[in-house]
C-alpha cells in the first residue's frame, strides 16, 4: 500500500461507503406491527456495519483537509477499536490507499484482527480493554514527526464529521421512497451505545424536515450509557459496563446526543428504552431465522422492537396507521459470526430452562 495518499480530485472515487437498500418486511415477520416497516439495511456496507458512513466521512473530509498543505504527502490514519469502528478505518484508509493502524485490546477476536490485516492495517495489540488501547494510540500519535506525516485520529464515535457521515442514511431513505410517502415517515428506531448513530439520524431528519415524527433509541440495562445521563440530567461516565451487546458497550454518550435528546424545537422528538441483554439476543436470532443473516447483539436491540418487544413500538408510536412507516436501522455488525449465534440460541435456551 501507498504511503501517500489518493489525490480525491482526480481519482474519480467519491466515498467508502455504499447506498443500502431500504426493505419493507411489513408482511414478513412473525408478528403483525400496527403500520409499515421497512429495515435500513446497513450490514451491507463492506465493512460490515453503520460505522462506515461516519469514519469514512471523517477520514475523507481529512484527507481533503490534508492534501491542501502539499508538505504533507504521508497521510496515516490511526483508530483504537476491538470492533466495527476499527473496521470502518481500515477499511476506507484502504479506500484511499492511505495507511492505517489500528491498536486493538489483547481480548479482541482473531476474526477481527485477520480482517484488519485484510484491509492492509497494521494491529498491534495492547492493553486489557478500549480505554487501555487508545491511550497506547494517542501517545503513537504524538511521537511521529508532523512535518512529514499527518495523522487522522478516528473516534469511534464522538466527532461532528461522523455524525454528517451517519445523516446519510436518512438522506438515502428519503430518496428510497417515494415522494407520497416521505409524509407517512413517522420516525426511526436504532441501537444506541456512544450516540453516534442517533445524532448522525437525528441531523438527517432535521436537513430533510421530516418533523413530526421521532427516534425510538433502544438501550440495554446492562448499558445504560444515554439513559443514566438523562436521568442525571448531564453526562454521566458508567464505572463499568458488562453487555453482551458489546458494540452499545460505551461508558459515556456525547454532549450532543443528550442536547438532541432534550431539544423540542425541531419537531423531532426522542424517546428511549431500556431492554435486557437476552432480548438482544433473542432479536438476532429471530433477525437470522426471518432472513437468515447474521448480526451483533448490538443491531439485535434495535430489531427487538419488530420480534419480541413489539410493545415498545405501540407504546412510543403513538397514533400510527396502517399506511405509516417506521424505519428500523439494521446497523449490521461484523463481530458476530454463526458460531456466536449458536452460543446465543444455547444462552437463550438456559433461560427458558430457569423460566
């Protein structure tokens, strides 16, 4: 791979990220939903899930950024991140032909690690968990020589460019409809771990006023990163957080998903839940069994509210008619695998046993 960068004005390339298809599965599943509803389906992007709009905004707008200062041809991409969030970096550095490396906690999974080097990052492999992890990053970020290369530092979640990244998907869901049916959008439902999705979601309806209408955010009790913060009425750090829903596993949301969460002036009105992790699980097996298609426990909430918690849909959709669609994120996930989802159908069968 090239040390130095694609020049974005000749290549030709636009962004590492793809349209996904939007699917109505009203008819579908198991259980009857009270108004239409379509799946966003953004495991199809390459690197697996959501995470690819955001980061690869952000590495592109930065290289763009970068390349206007012709010193600095060696551009070198730098993420912290056991999961999707590193994927999404390594994946669009080699988009760009850029290089990348990704520090990744020693418990991270080899399925992860060999699809990094797949995608031409260098891993290394330090510390017990993601805090441990990036600090080992930020301190490689300071020791190289900024004359001669510049870094772009990937946030999993937490940056104003991967939130407009993230408003894609609502901008391509408003195309994927027709123009009859955009007025019958009554909102979106999505996992929310450190609130990237939900302000990138949250900024898309806003720039395609779809007012009205509302984000149903699906959180696990055993992570209840948004949820602790709305109750505390600022931004709280869990001391711990122990999901198996691994990727909603942050300690901390942003400023700005609790600002979007409190706001009323746009039309858009939030609403969140809490499930337990088993309902997670119980909604990617479902999710498989239904499409045959393997998710994170992760995108397993979100999809809950069309399996097992159909309540939670009639209880935050007030009013919804037969000709009404509620979009459900399908965020994807590339740190599930089949043999997971067996241990999940095994989990989950232990806990009916105990029933």
């Amino acid at each position: 791979m090239s040390s130095t960068s694609l020049d974005l004005q000749s290549s030709g390339l636009s962004h590492p990220y793809v349209q996904t298809t939007l699917t109505e599965v009203t008819h579908k599943l198991p259980l009857r939903p009270p108004c239409r509803i379509m799946f966003k389906n953004e495991l199809e992007q390459p690197s697996g899930s959501f995470k690819l709009r955001g980061i690869g905004h952000l590495i592109e707008k930065s290289i763009a950024i970068a390349q206007k200062d012709r010193k600095r041809a060696d551009i070198h991409v730098f993420a912290s991140s056991g999961g999707n969030a590193g994927l999404a970096a390594a994946y669009s550095a080699h988009f760009y032909n850029v290089k990348c490396t990704v520090v990744l906690p020693v418990i991270s999974k080899v399925a992860v690690r060999e699809k990094l080097i797949s995608y031409g990052a260098d891993i290394i492999l330090f510390g017990n968990n993601i805090n441990e992890a990036d600090q080992h990053l930020q301190n490689l970020i300071n020791s190289i020589d900024t004359e001669k290369t510049t870094a772009i530092y990937c946030h999993p979640f937490n940056n104003p460019l991967i939130w407009q990244g993230h408003a894609t998907l609502v901008d391509e869901v408003v195309q994927e409809v027709s123009k009859a049916e955009v007025k019958h959008i009554k909102g979106f439902v999505c996992s929310c771990g450190g609130g990237g999705l939900y302000n990138g979601i949250y900024e898309g309806m806003k720039r395609n006023s779809l007012k009205d209408s509302e984000i149903l955010l699906i959180e696990t009790n055993e992570a209840p990163t948004l949820a602790e913060s709305v109750r505390a009425n600022k931004l709280i750090t869990l001391k711990s957080v122990k999901s198996l829903a691994t990727s909603l596993a942050c300690s901390y949301t942003t400023s700005q998903s609790l600002s979007n969460y409190k706001t009323v002036e746009d039309g858009i009105t939030t609403k969140l839940e809490l499930i337990d992790d088993v309902d997670a699980l119980r909604g990617c097996v479902q999710y498989y069994d239904n499409f045959g298609k393997v998710v994170e426990p992760a995108c397993g909430a979100a999809l809950s509210v069309v399996y097992n918690k159909l309540d939670l849909l009639y209880k935050n959709f007030s009013h919804l008619k037969q000709d009404d669609i509620v979009v459900i994120v399908v965020c994807g996930g590339s740190c599930s695998t089949t043999k997971d989802l067996v241990g999940f159908k095994q989990l989950l069968a232990r806990q009916s046993s105990k029933l």
